[in-house]
C-alpha cells in the first residue's frame, strides 16, 4: 500500500516521537524544519487554551519556512492525543486539532474510531501506538491509518516484544504505514529498522539531550551520561509498565532495582502524571549513542549523516 502522501514525501524516515512535558512548539518546529517529523503531546500545553498559541506557532513558523525554502520545505508535524479516560481535555483538544487541520494525530492508550474519524474528516492521518499485534489489529479495525510498533526498550510506556516479533507479526498481515520504536539512536538502526519492514523509525529519547527540549539540565545531561544499564522497567509511576533512568529514581529517595509494583486502576495522565514525571525522568534503552547535548537540527543532521553511510556500506557489501 503506498504511503498516504503526508508521509511518503519525508527527506528521512523519522518521525520525532512526543515527549510528555519535554515536547514544545521549538522542538517541533526544529525537527520539522530538520525533515523529521516534529510532534508533541497536545497535553503539554497547560492550560489547555495554550494550545491554540501553540499550534498557531507551528503552522504559521512552518508556512514562513515553506514559502522561504520552497526546495525543501519542513516535514509535517504530529499531535499526540491520549486517548485514555482520565483525559477530559479530548473532545477540547481535538476541537483544535481540527481548527489547524493538523496533518498527522498519534494516538495512544486507547484507540477510538469517533476520533479516527475526526481526524480523517479534516484529511489528516491517524498513526496508533501499540505494544502487541492484538492491538495492532484492534487500532486497524477501528480506522487507524497506521502503526506505531513501541518494542522493548524505549522511553517512556513501552513493551516488551522484541522489535523482530513485533514487526513480523504486524507485516504478516498490515501493509500500511509503520513505524518502529524503541531504542532507535543512530542512523543505522534508521536503516535497521526499514529492512525489518518498518518505514519510520520513532525516535523519543535522543531528542531529549537537544537544547530545544523542555528537560531541565540535569535530566538532558543524565540521557548524555547513561547508558542502558541505567535503565529500570517499571509501573510503580503511573499504572503502565515504562522505562526510566535510574539515577532520578535514586534521588527521589527509591532503590530502582528494588521498586514495587503499582495498582493499575491508578493509571492516570492528568496532574499527577505531570508530577510524577517532572521528577521520574522517561527514558528508552538507546541512549548509549548519544554523548552530547546539541540542537535538534544537529540530531538530525547525524542522524542523517550515518543513515546515509550505513546504506553506502549495505550497498558496497551488495546486498
Ligand atoms: C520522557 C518521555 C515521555 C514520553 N511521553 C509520551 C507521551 O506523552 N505520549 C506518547 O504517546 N508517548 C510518549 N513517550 C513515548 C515515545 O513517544 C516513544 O514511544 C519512545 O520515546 C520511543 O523510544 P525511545 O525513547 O527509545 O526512542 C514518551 C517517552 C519518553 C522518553
């Protein structure tokens, strides 16, 4: 099936993955202006009116971009709606989404087909994420354009199947857009992941360690400093099983290798959430690859830079 055309005409197949509170309108703009896609969870504007400055700022910076760079204009920007009931700024949220007719909405934690088609009645593309085929099939069923394959291993809510499973099971029987995440840092496992049979690679973490990110100093420089032994899989925080970085656990007081398990019934993503991952910071597997903090567009650029060589290698070894 060919890519809706939103999609297909992306310089990189990346798309910059939302990052509760640390995603704002800077970092997407930048990755959109980098040739990824740039999203945020509509939720990390607060209150929820900001929003309307918010996606005013995207698309009027990206259309000034666009008309000055008319050779390479910025990649189309995404909206994250959790679609989970303890969400009671959906129906406000996506009222807006559909003012500024955004060009791609990513769900998560539930899938809904009134809000598929919502998004389809302004002609915008509905990715899902999912952590297992079952509901992978359920997402489709419901009028989900696509898929998001969230594998072990990366930041934030995650799953545990291998990335192989995941994406095997799905292209069994999904030809549609898809994307891989969990762990993805560098431009090779760009690559990895399209011979998998993903299209895009889903990158959260690494676009932490970036100045545009809304991370205090320490958690950016703590994504530069670890590695995946400095990662603990848990749902002690908000219900569902996630991954974060050690070292914040140990200064909020809690032994990371020692953590009870929660009581999912106190799944929550409205203020407390905020509070709980202001303090408990997210964080995928991957981030061994990254050693600096730096501008988005120079995550990009390297992003780019070994993607490209990678492929060079592939081809050079014939294959
Ligand atoms: C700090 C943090 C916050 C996240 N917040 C959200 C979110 O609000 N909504 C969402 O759908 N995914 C969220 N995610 C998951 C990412 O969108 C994505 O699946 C993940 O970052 C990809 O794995 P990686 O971090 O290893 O690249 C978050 C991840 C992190 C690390």
């Amino acid at each position: 099936m060919p890519l809706p055309p939103v999609l297909a005409r992306l310089p990189l197949p990346i798309i910059g993955s939302p990052l509760f509170i640390i995603s704002n309108p800077k970092l997407v703009i930048a990755q959109c202006q980098a040739g990824v896609v740039g999203s945020m969870p509509a939720l990390n504007a607060r209150p929820a009116s900001q929003l309307d400055e918010w996606l005013a700022e995207i698309t009027e910076t990206l259309a000034a971009y666009d008309a000055a760079h008319p050779d390479a204009p910025s990649a189309p920007f995404a909206i994250n709606q959790i679609v989970h009931r303890s969400n009671d700024r959906l129906e406000q949220d996506m009222a807006l989404c559909a003012k500024y007719k955004v060009p791609i909405i990513i769900t998560s934690l539930g899938a809904r087909t009134d809000v598929n088609d919502a998004v389809h009645g302004w002609g915008g593309v509905v990715m899902h994420d999912i952590i297992n085929n079952a509901f992978a099939r359920k997402a489709i069923e419901k009028g989900a354009d696509g898929l998001i394959a969230v594998a072990a291993g990366a930041g934030g809510h995650a799953g545990t199947k291998s990335p192989f499973a995941l994406i095997q099971e799905i292209r069994q029987w999904f030809d549609g857009p898809l994307a891989l995440s969990g762990s993805i840092a560098s431009g090779g496992a760009v690559l990895a992941a399209q011979a998998m049979g993903a299209d895009f690679a889903y990158i959260g973490s690494a676009f932490i360690a970036t100045d545009e990110a809304r991370a205090s100093e320490a958690y950016k420089q703590c994504v530069v400093d670890s590695n995946s032994d400095d990662i603990v899989y848990s749902s002690l925080f908000t219900g569902v099983h996630g991954n974060y970085l050690k070292p914040s656990i140990r200064a909020a007081g809690l032994d990371p290798d020692q953590l009870p398990e929660s009581d999912p019934s106190a799944m929550n993503f409205g203020g407390d959430a905020k509070k709980a991952w202001k303090d408990i910071w997210g964080c995928g597997q991957g981030i061994g690859a990254i050693d600096a903090v730096v501008p988005a567009a120079e995550r990009v650029a390297r992003l780019r830079r070994e993607y490209e060589a990678a492929r060079a290698r592939l081809c050079g070894l014939g294959r």
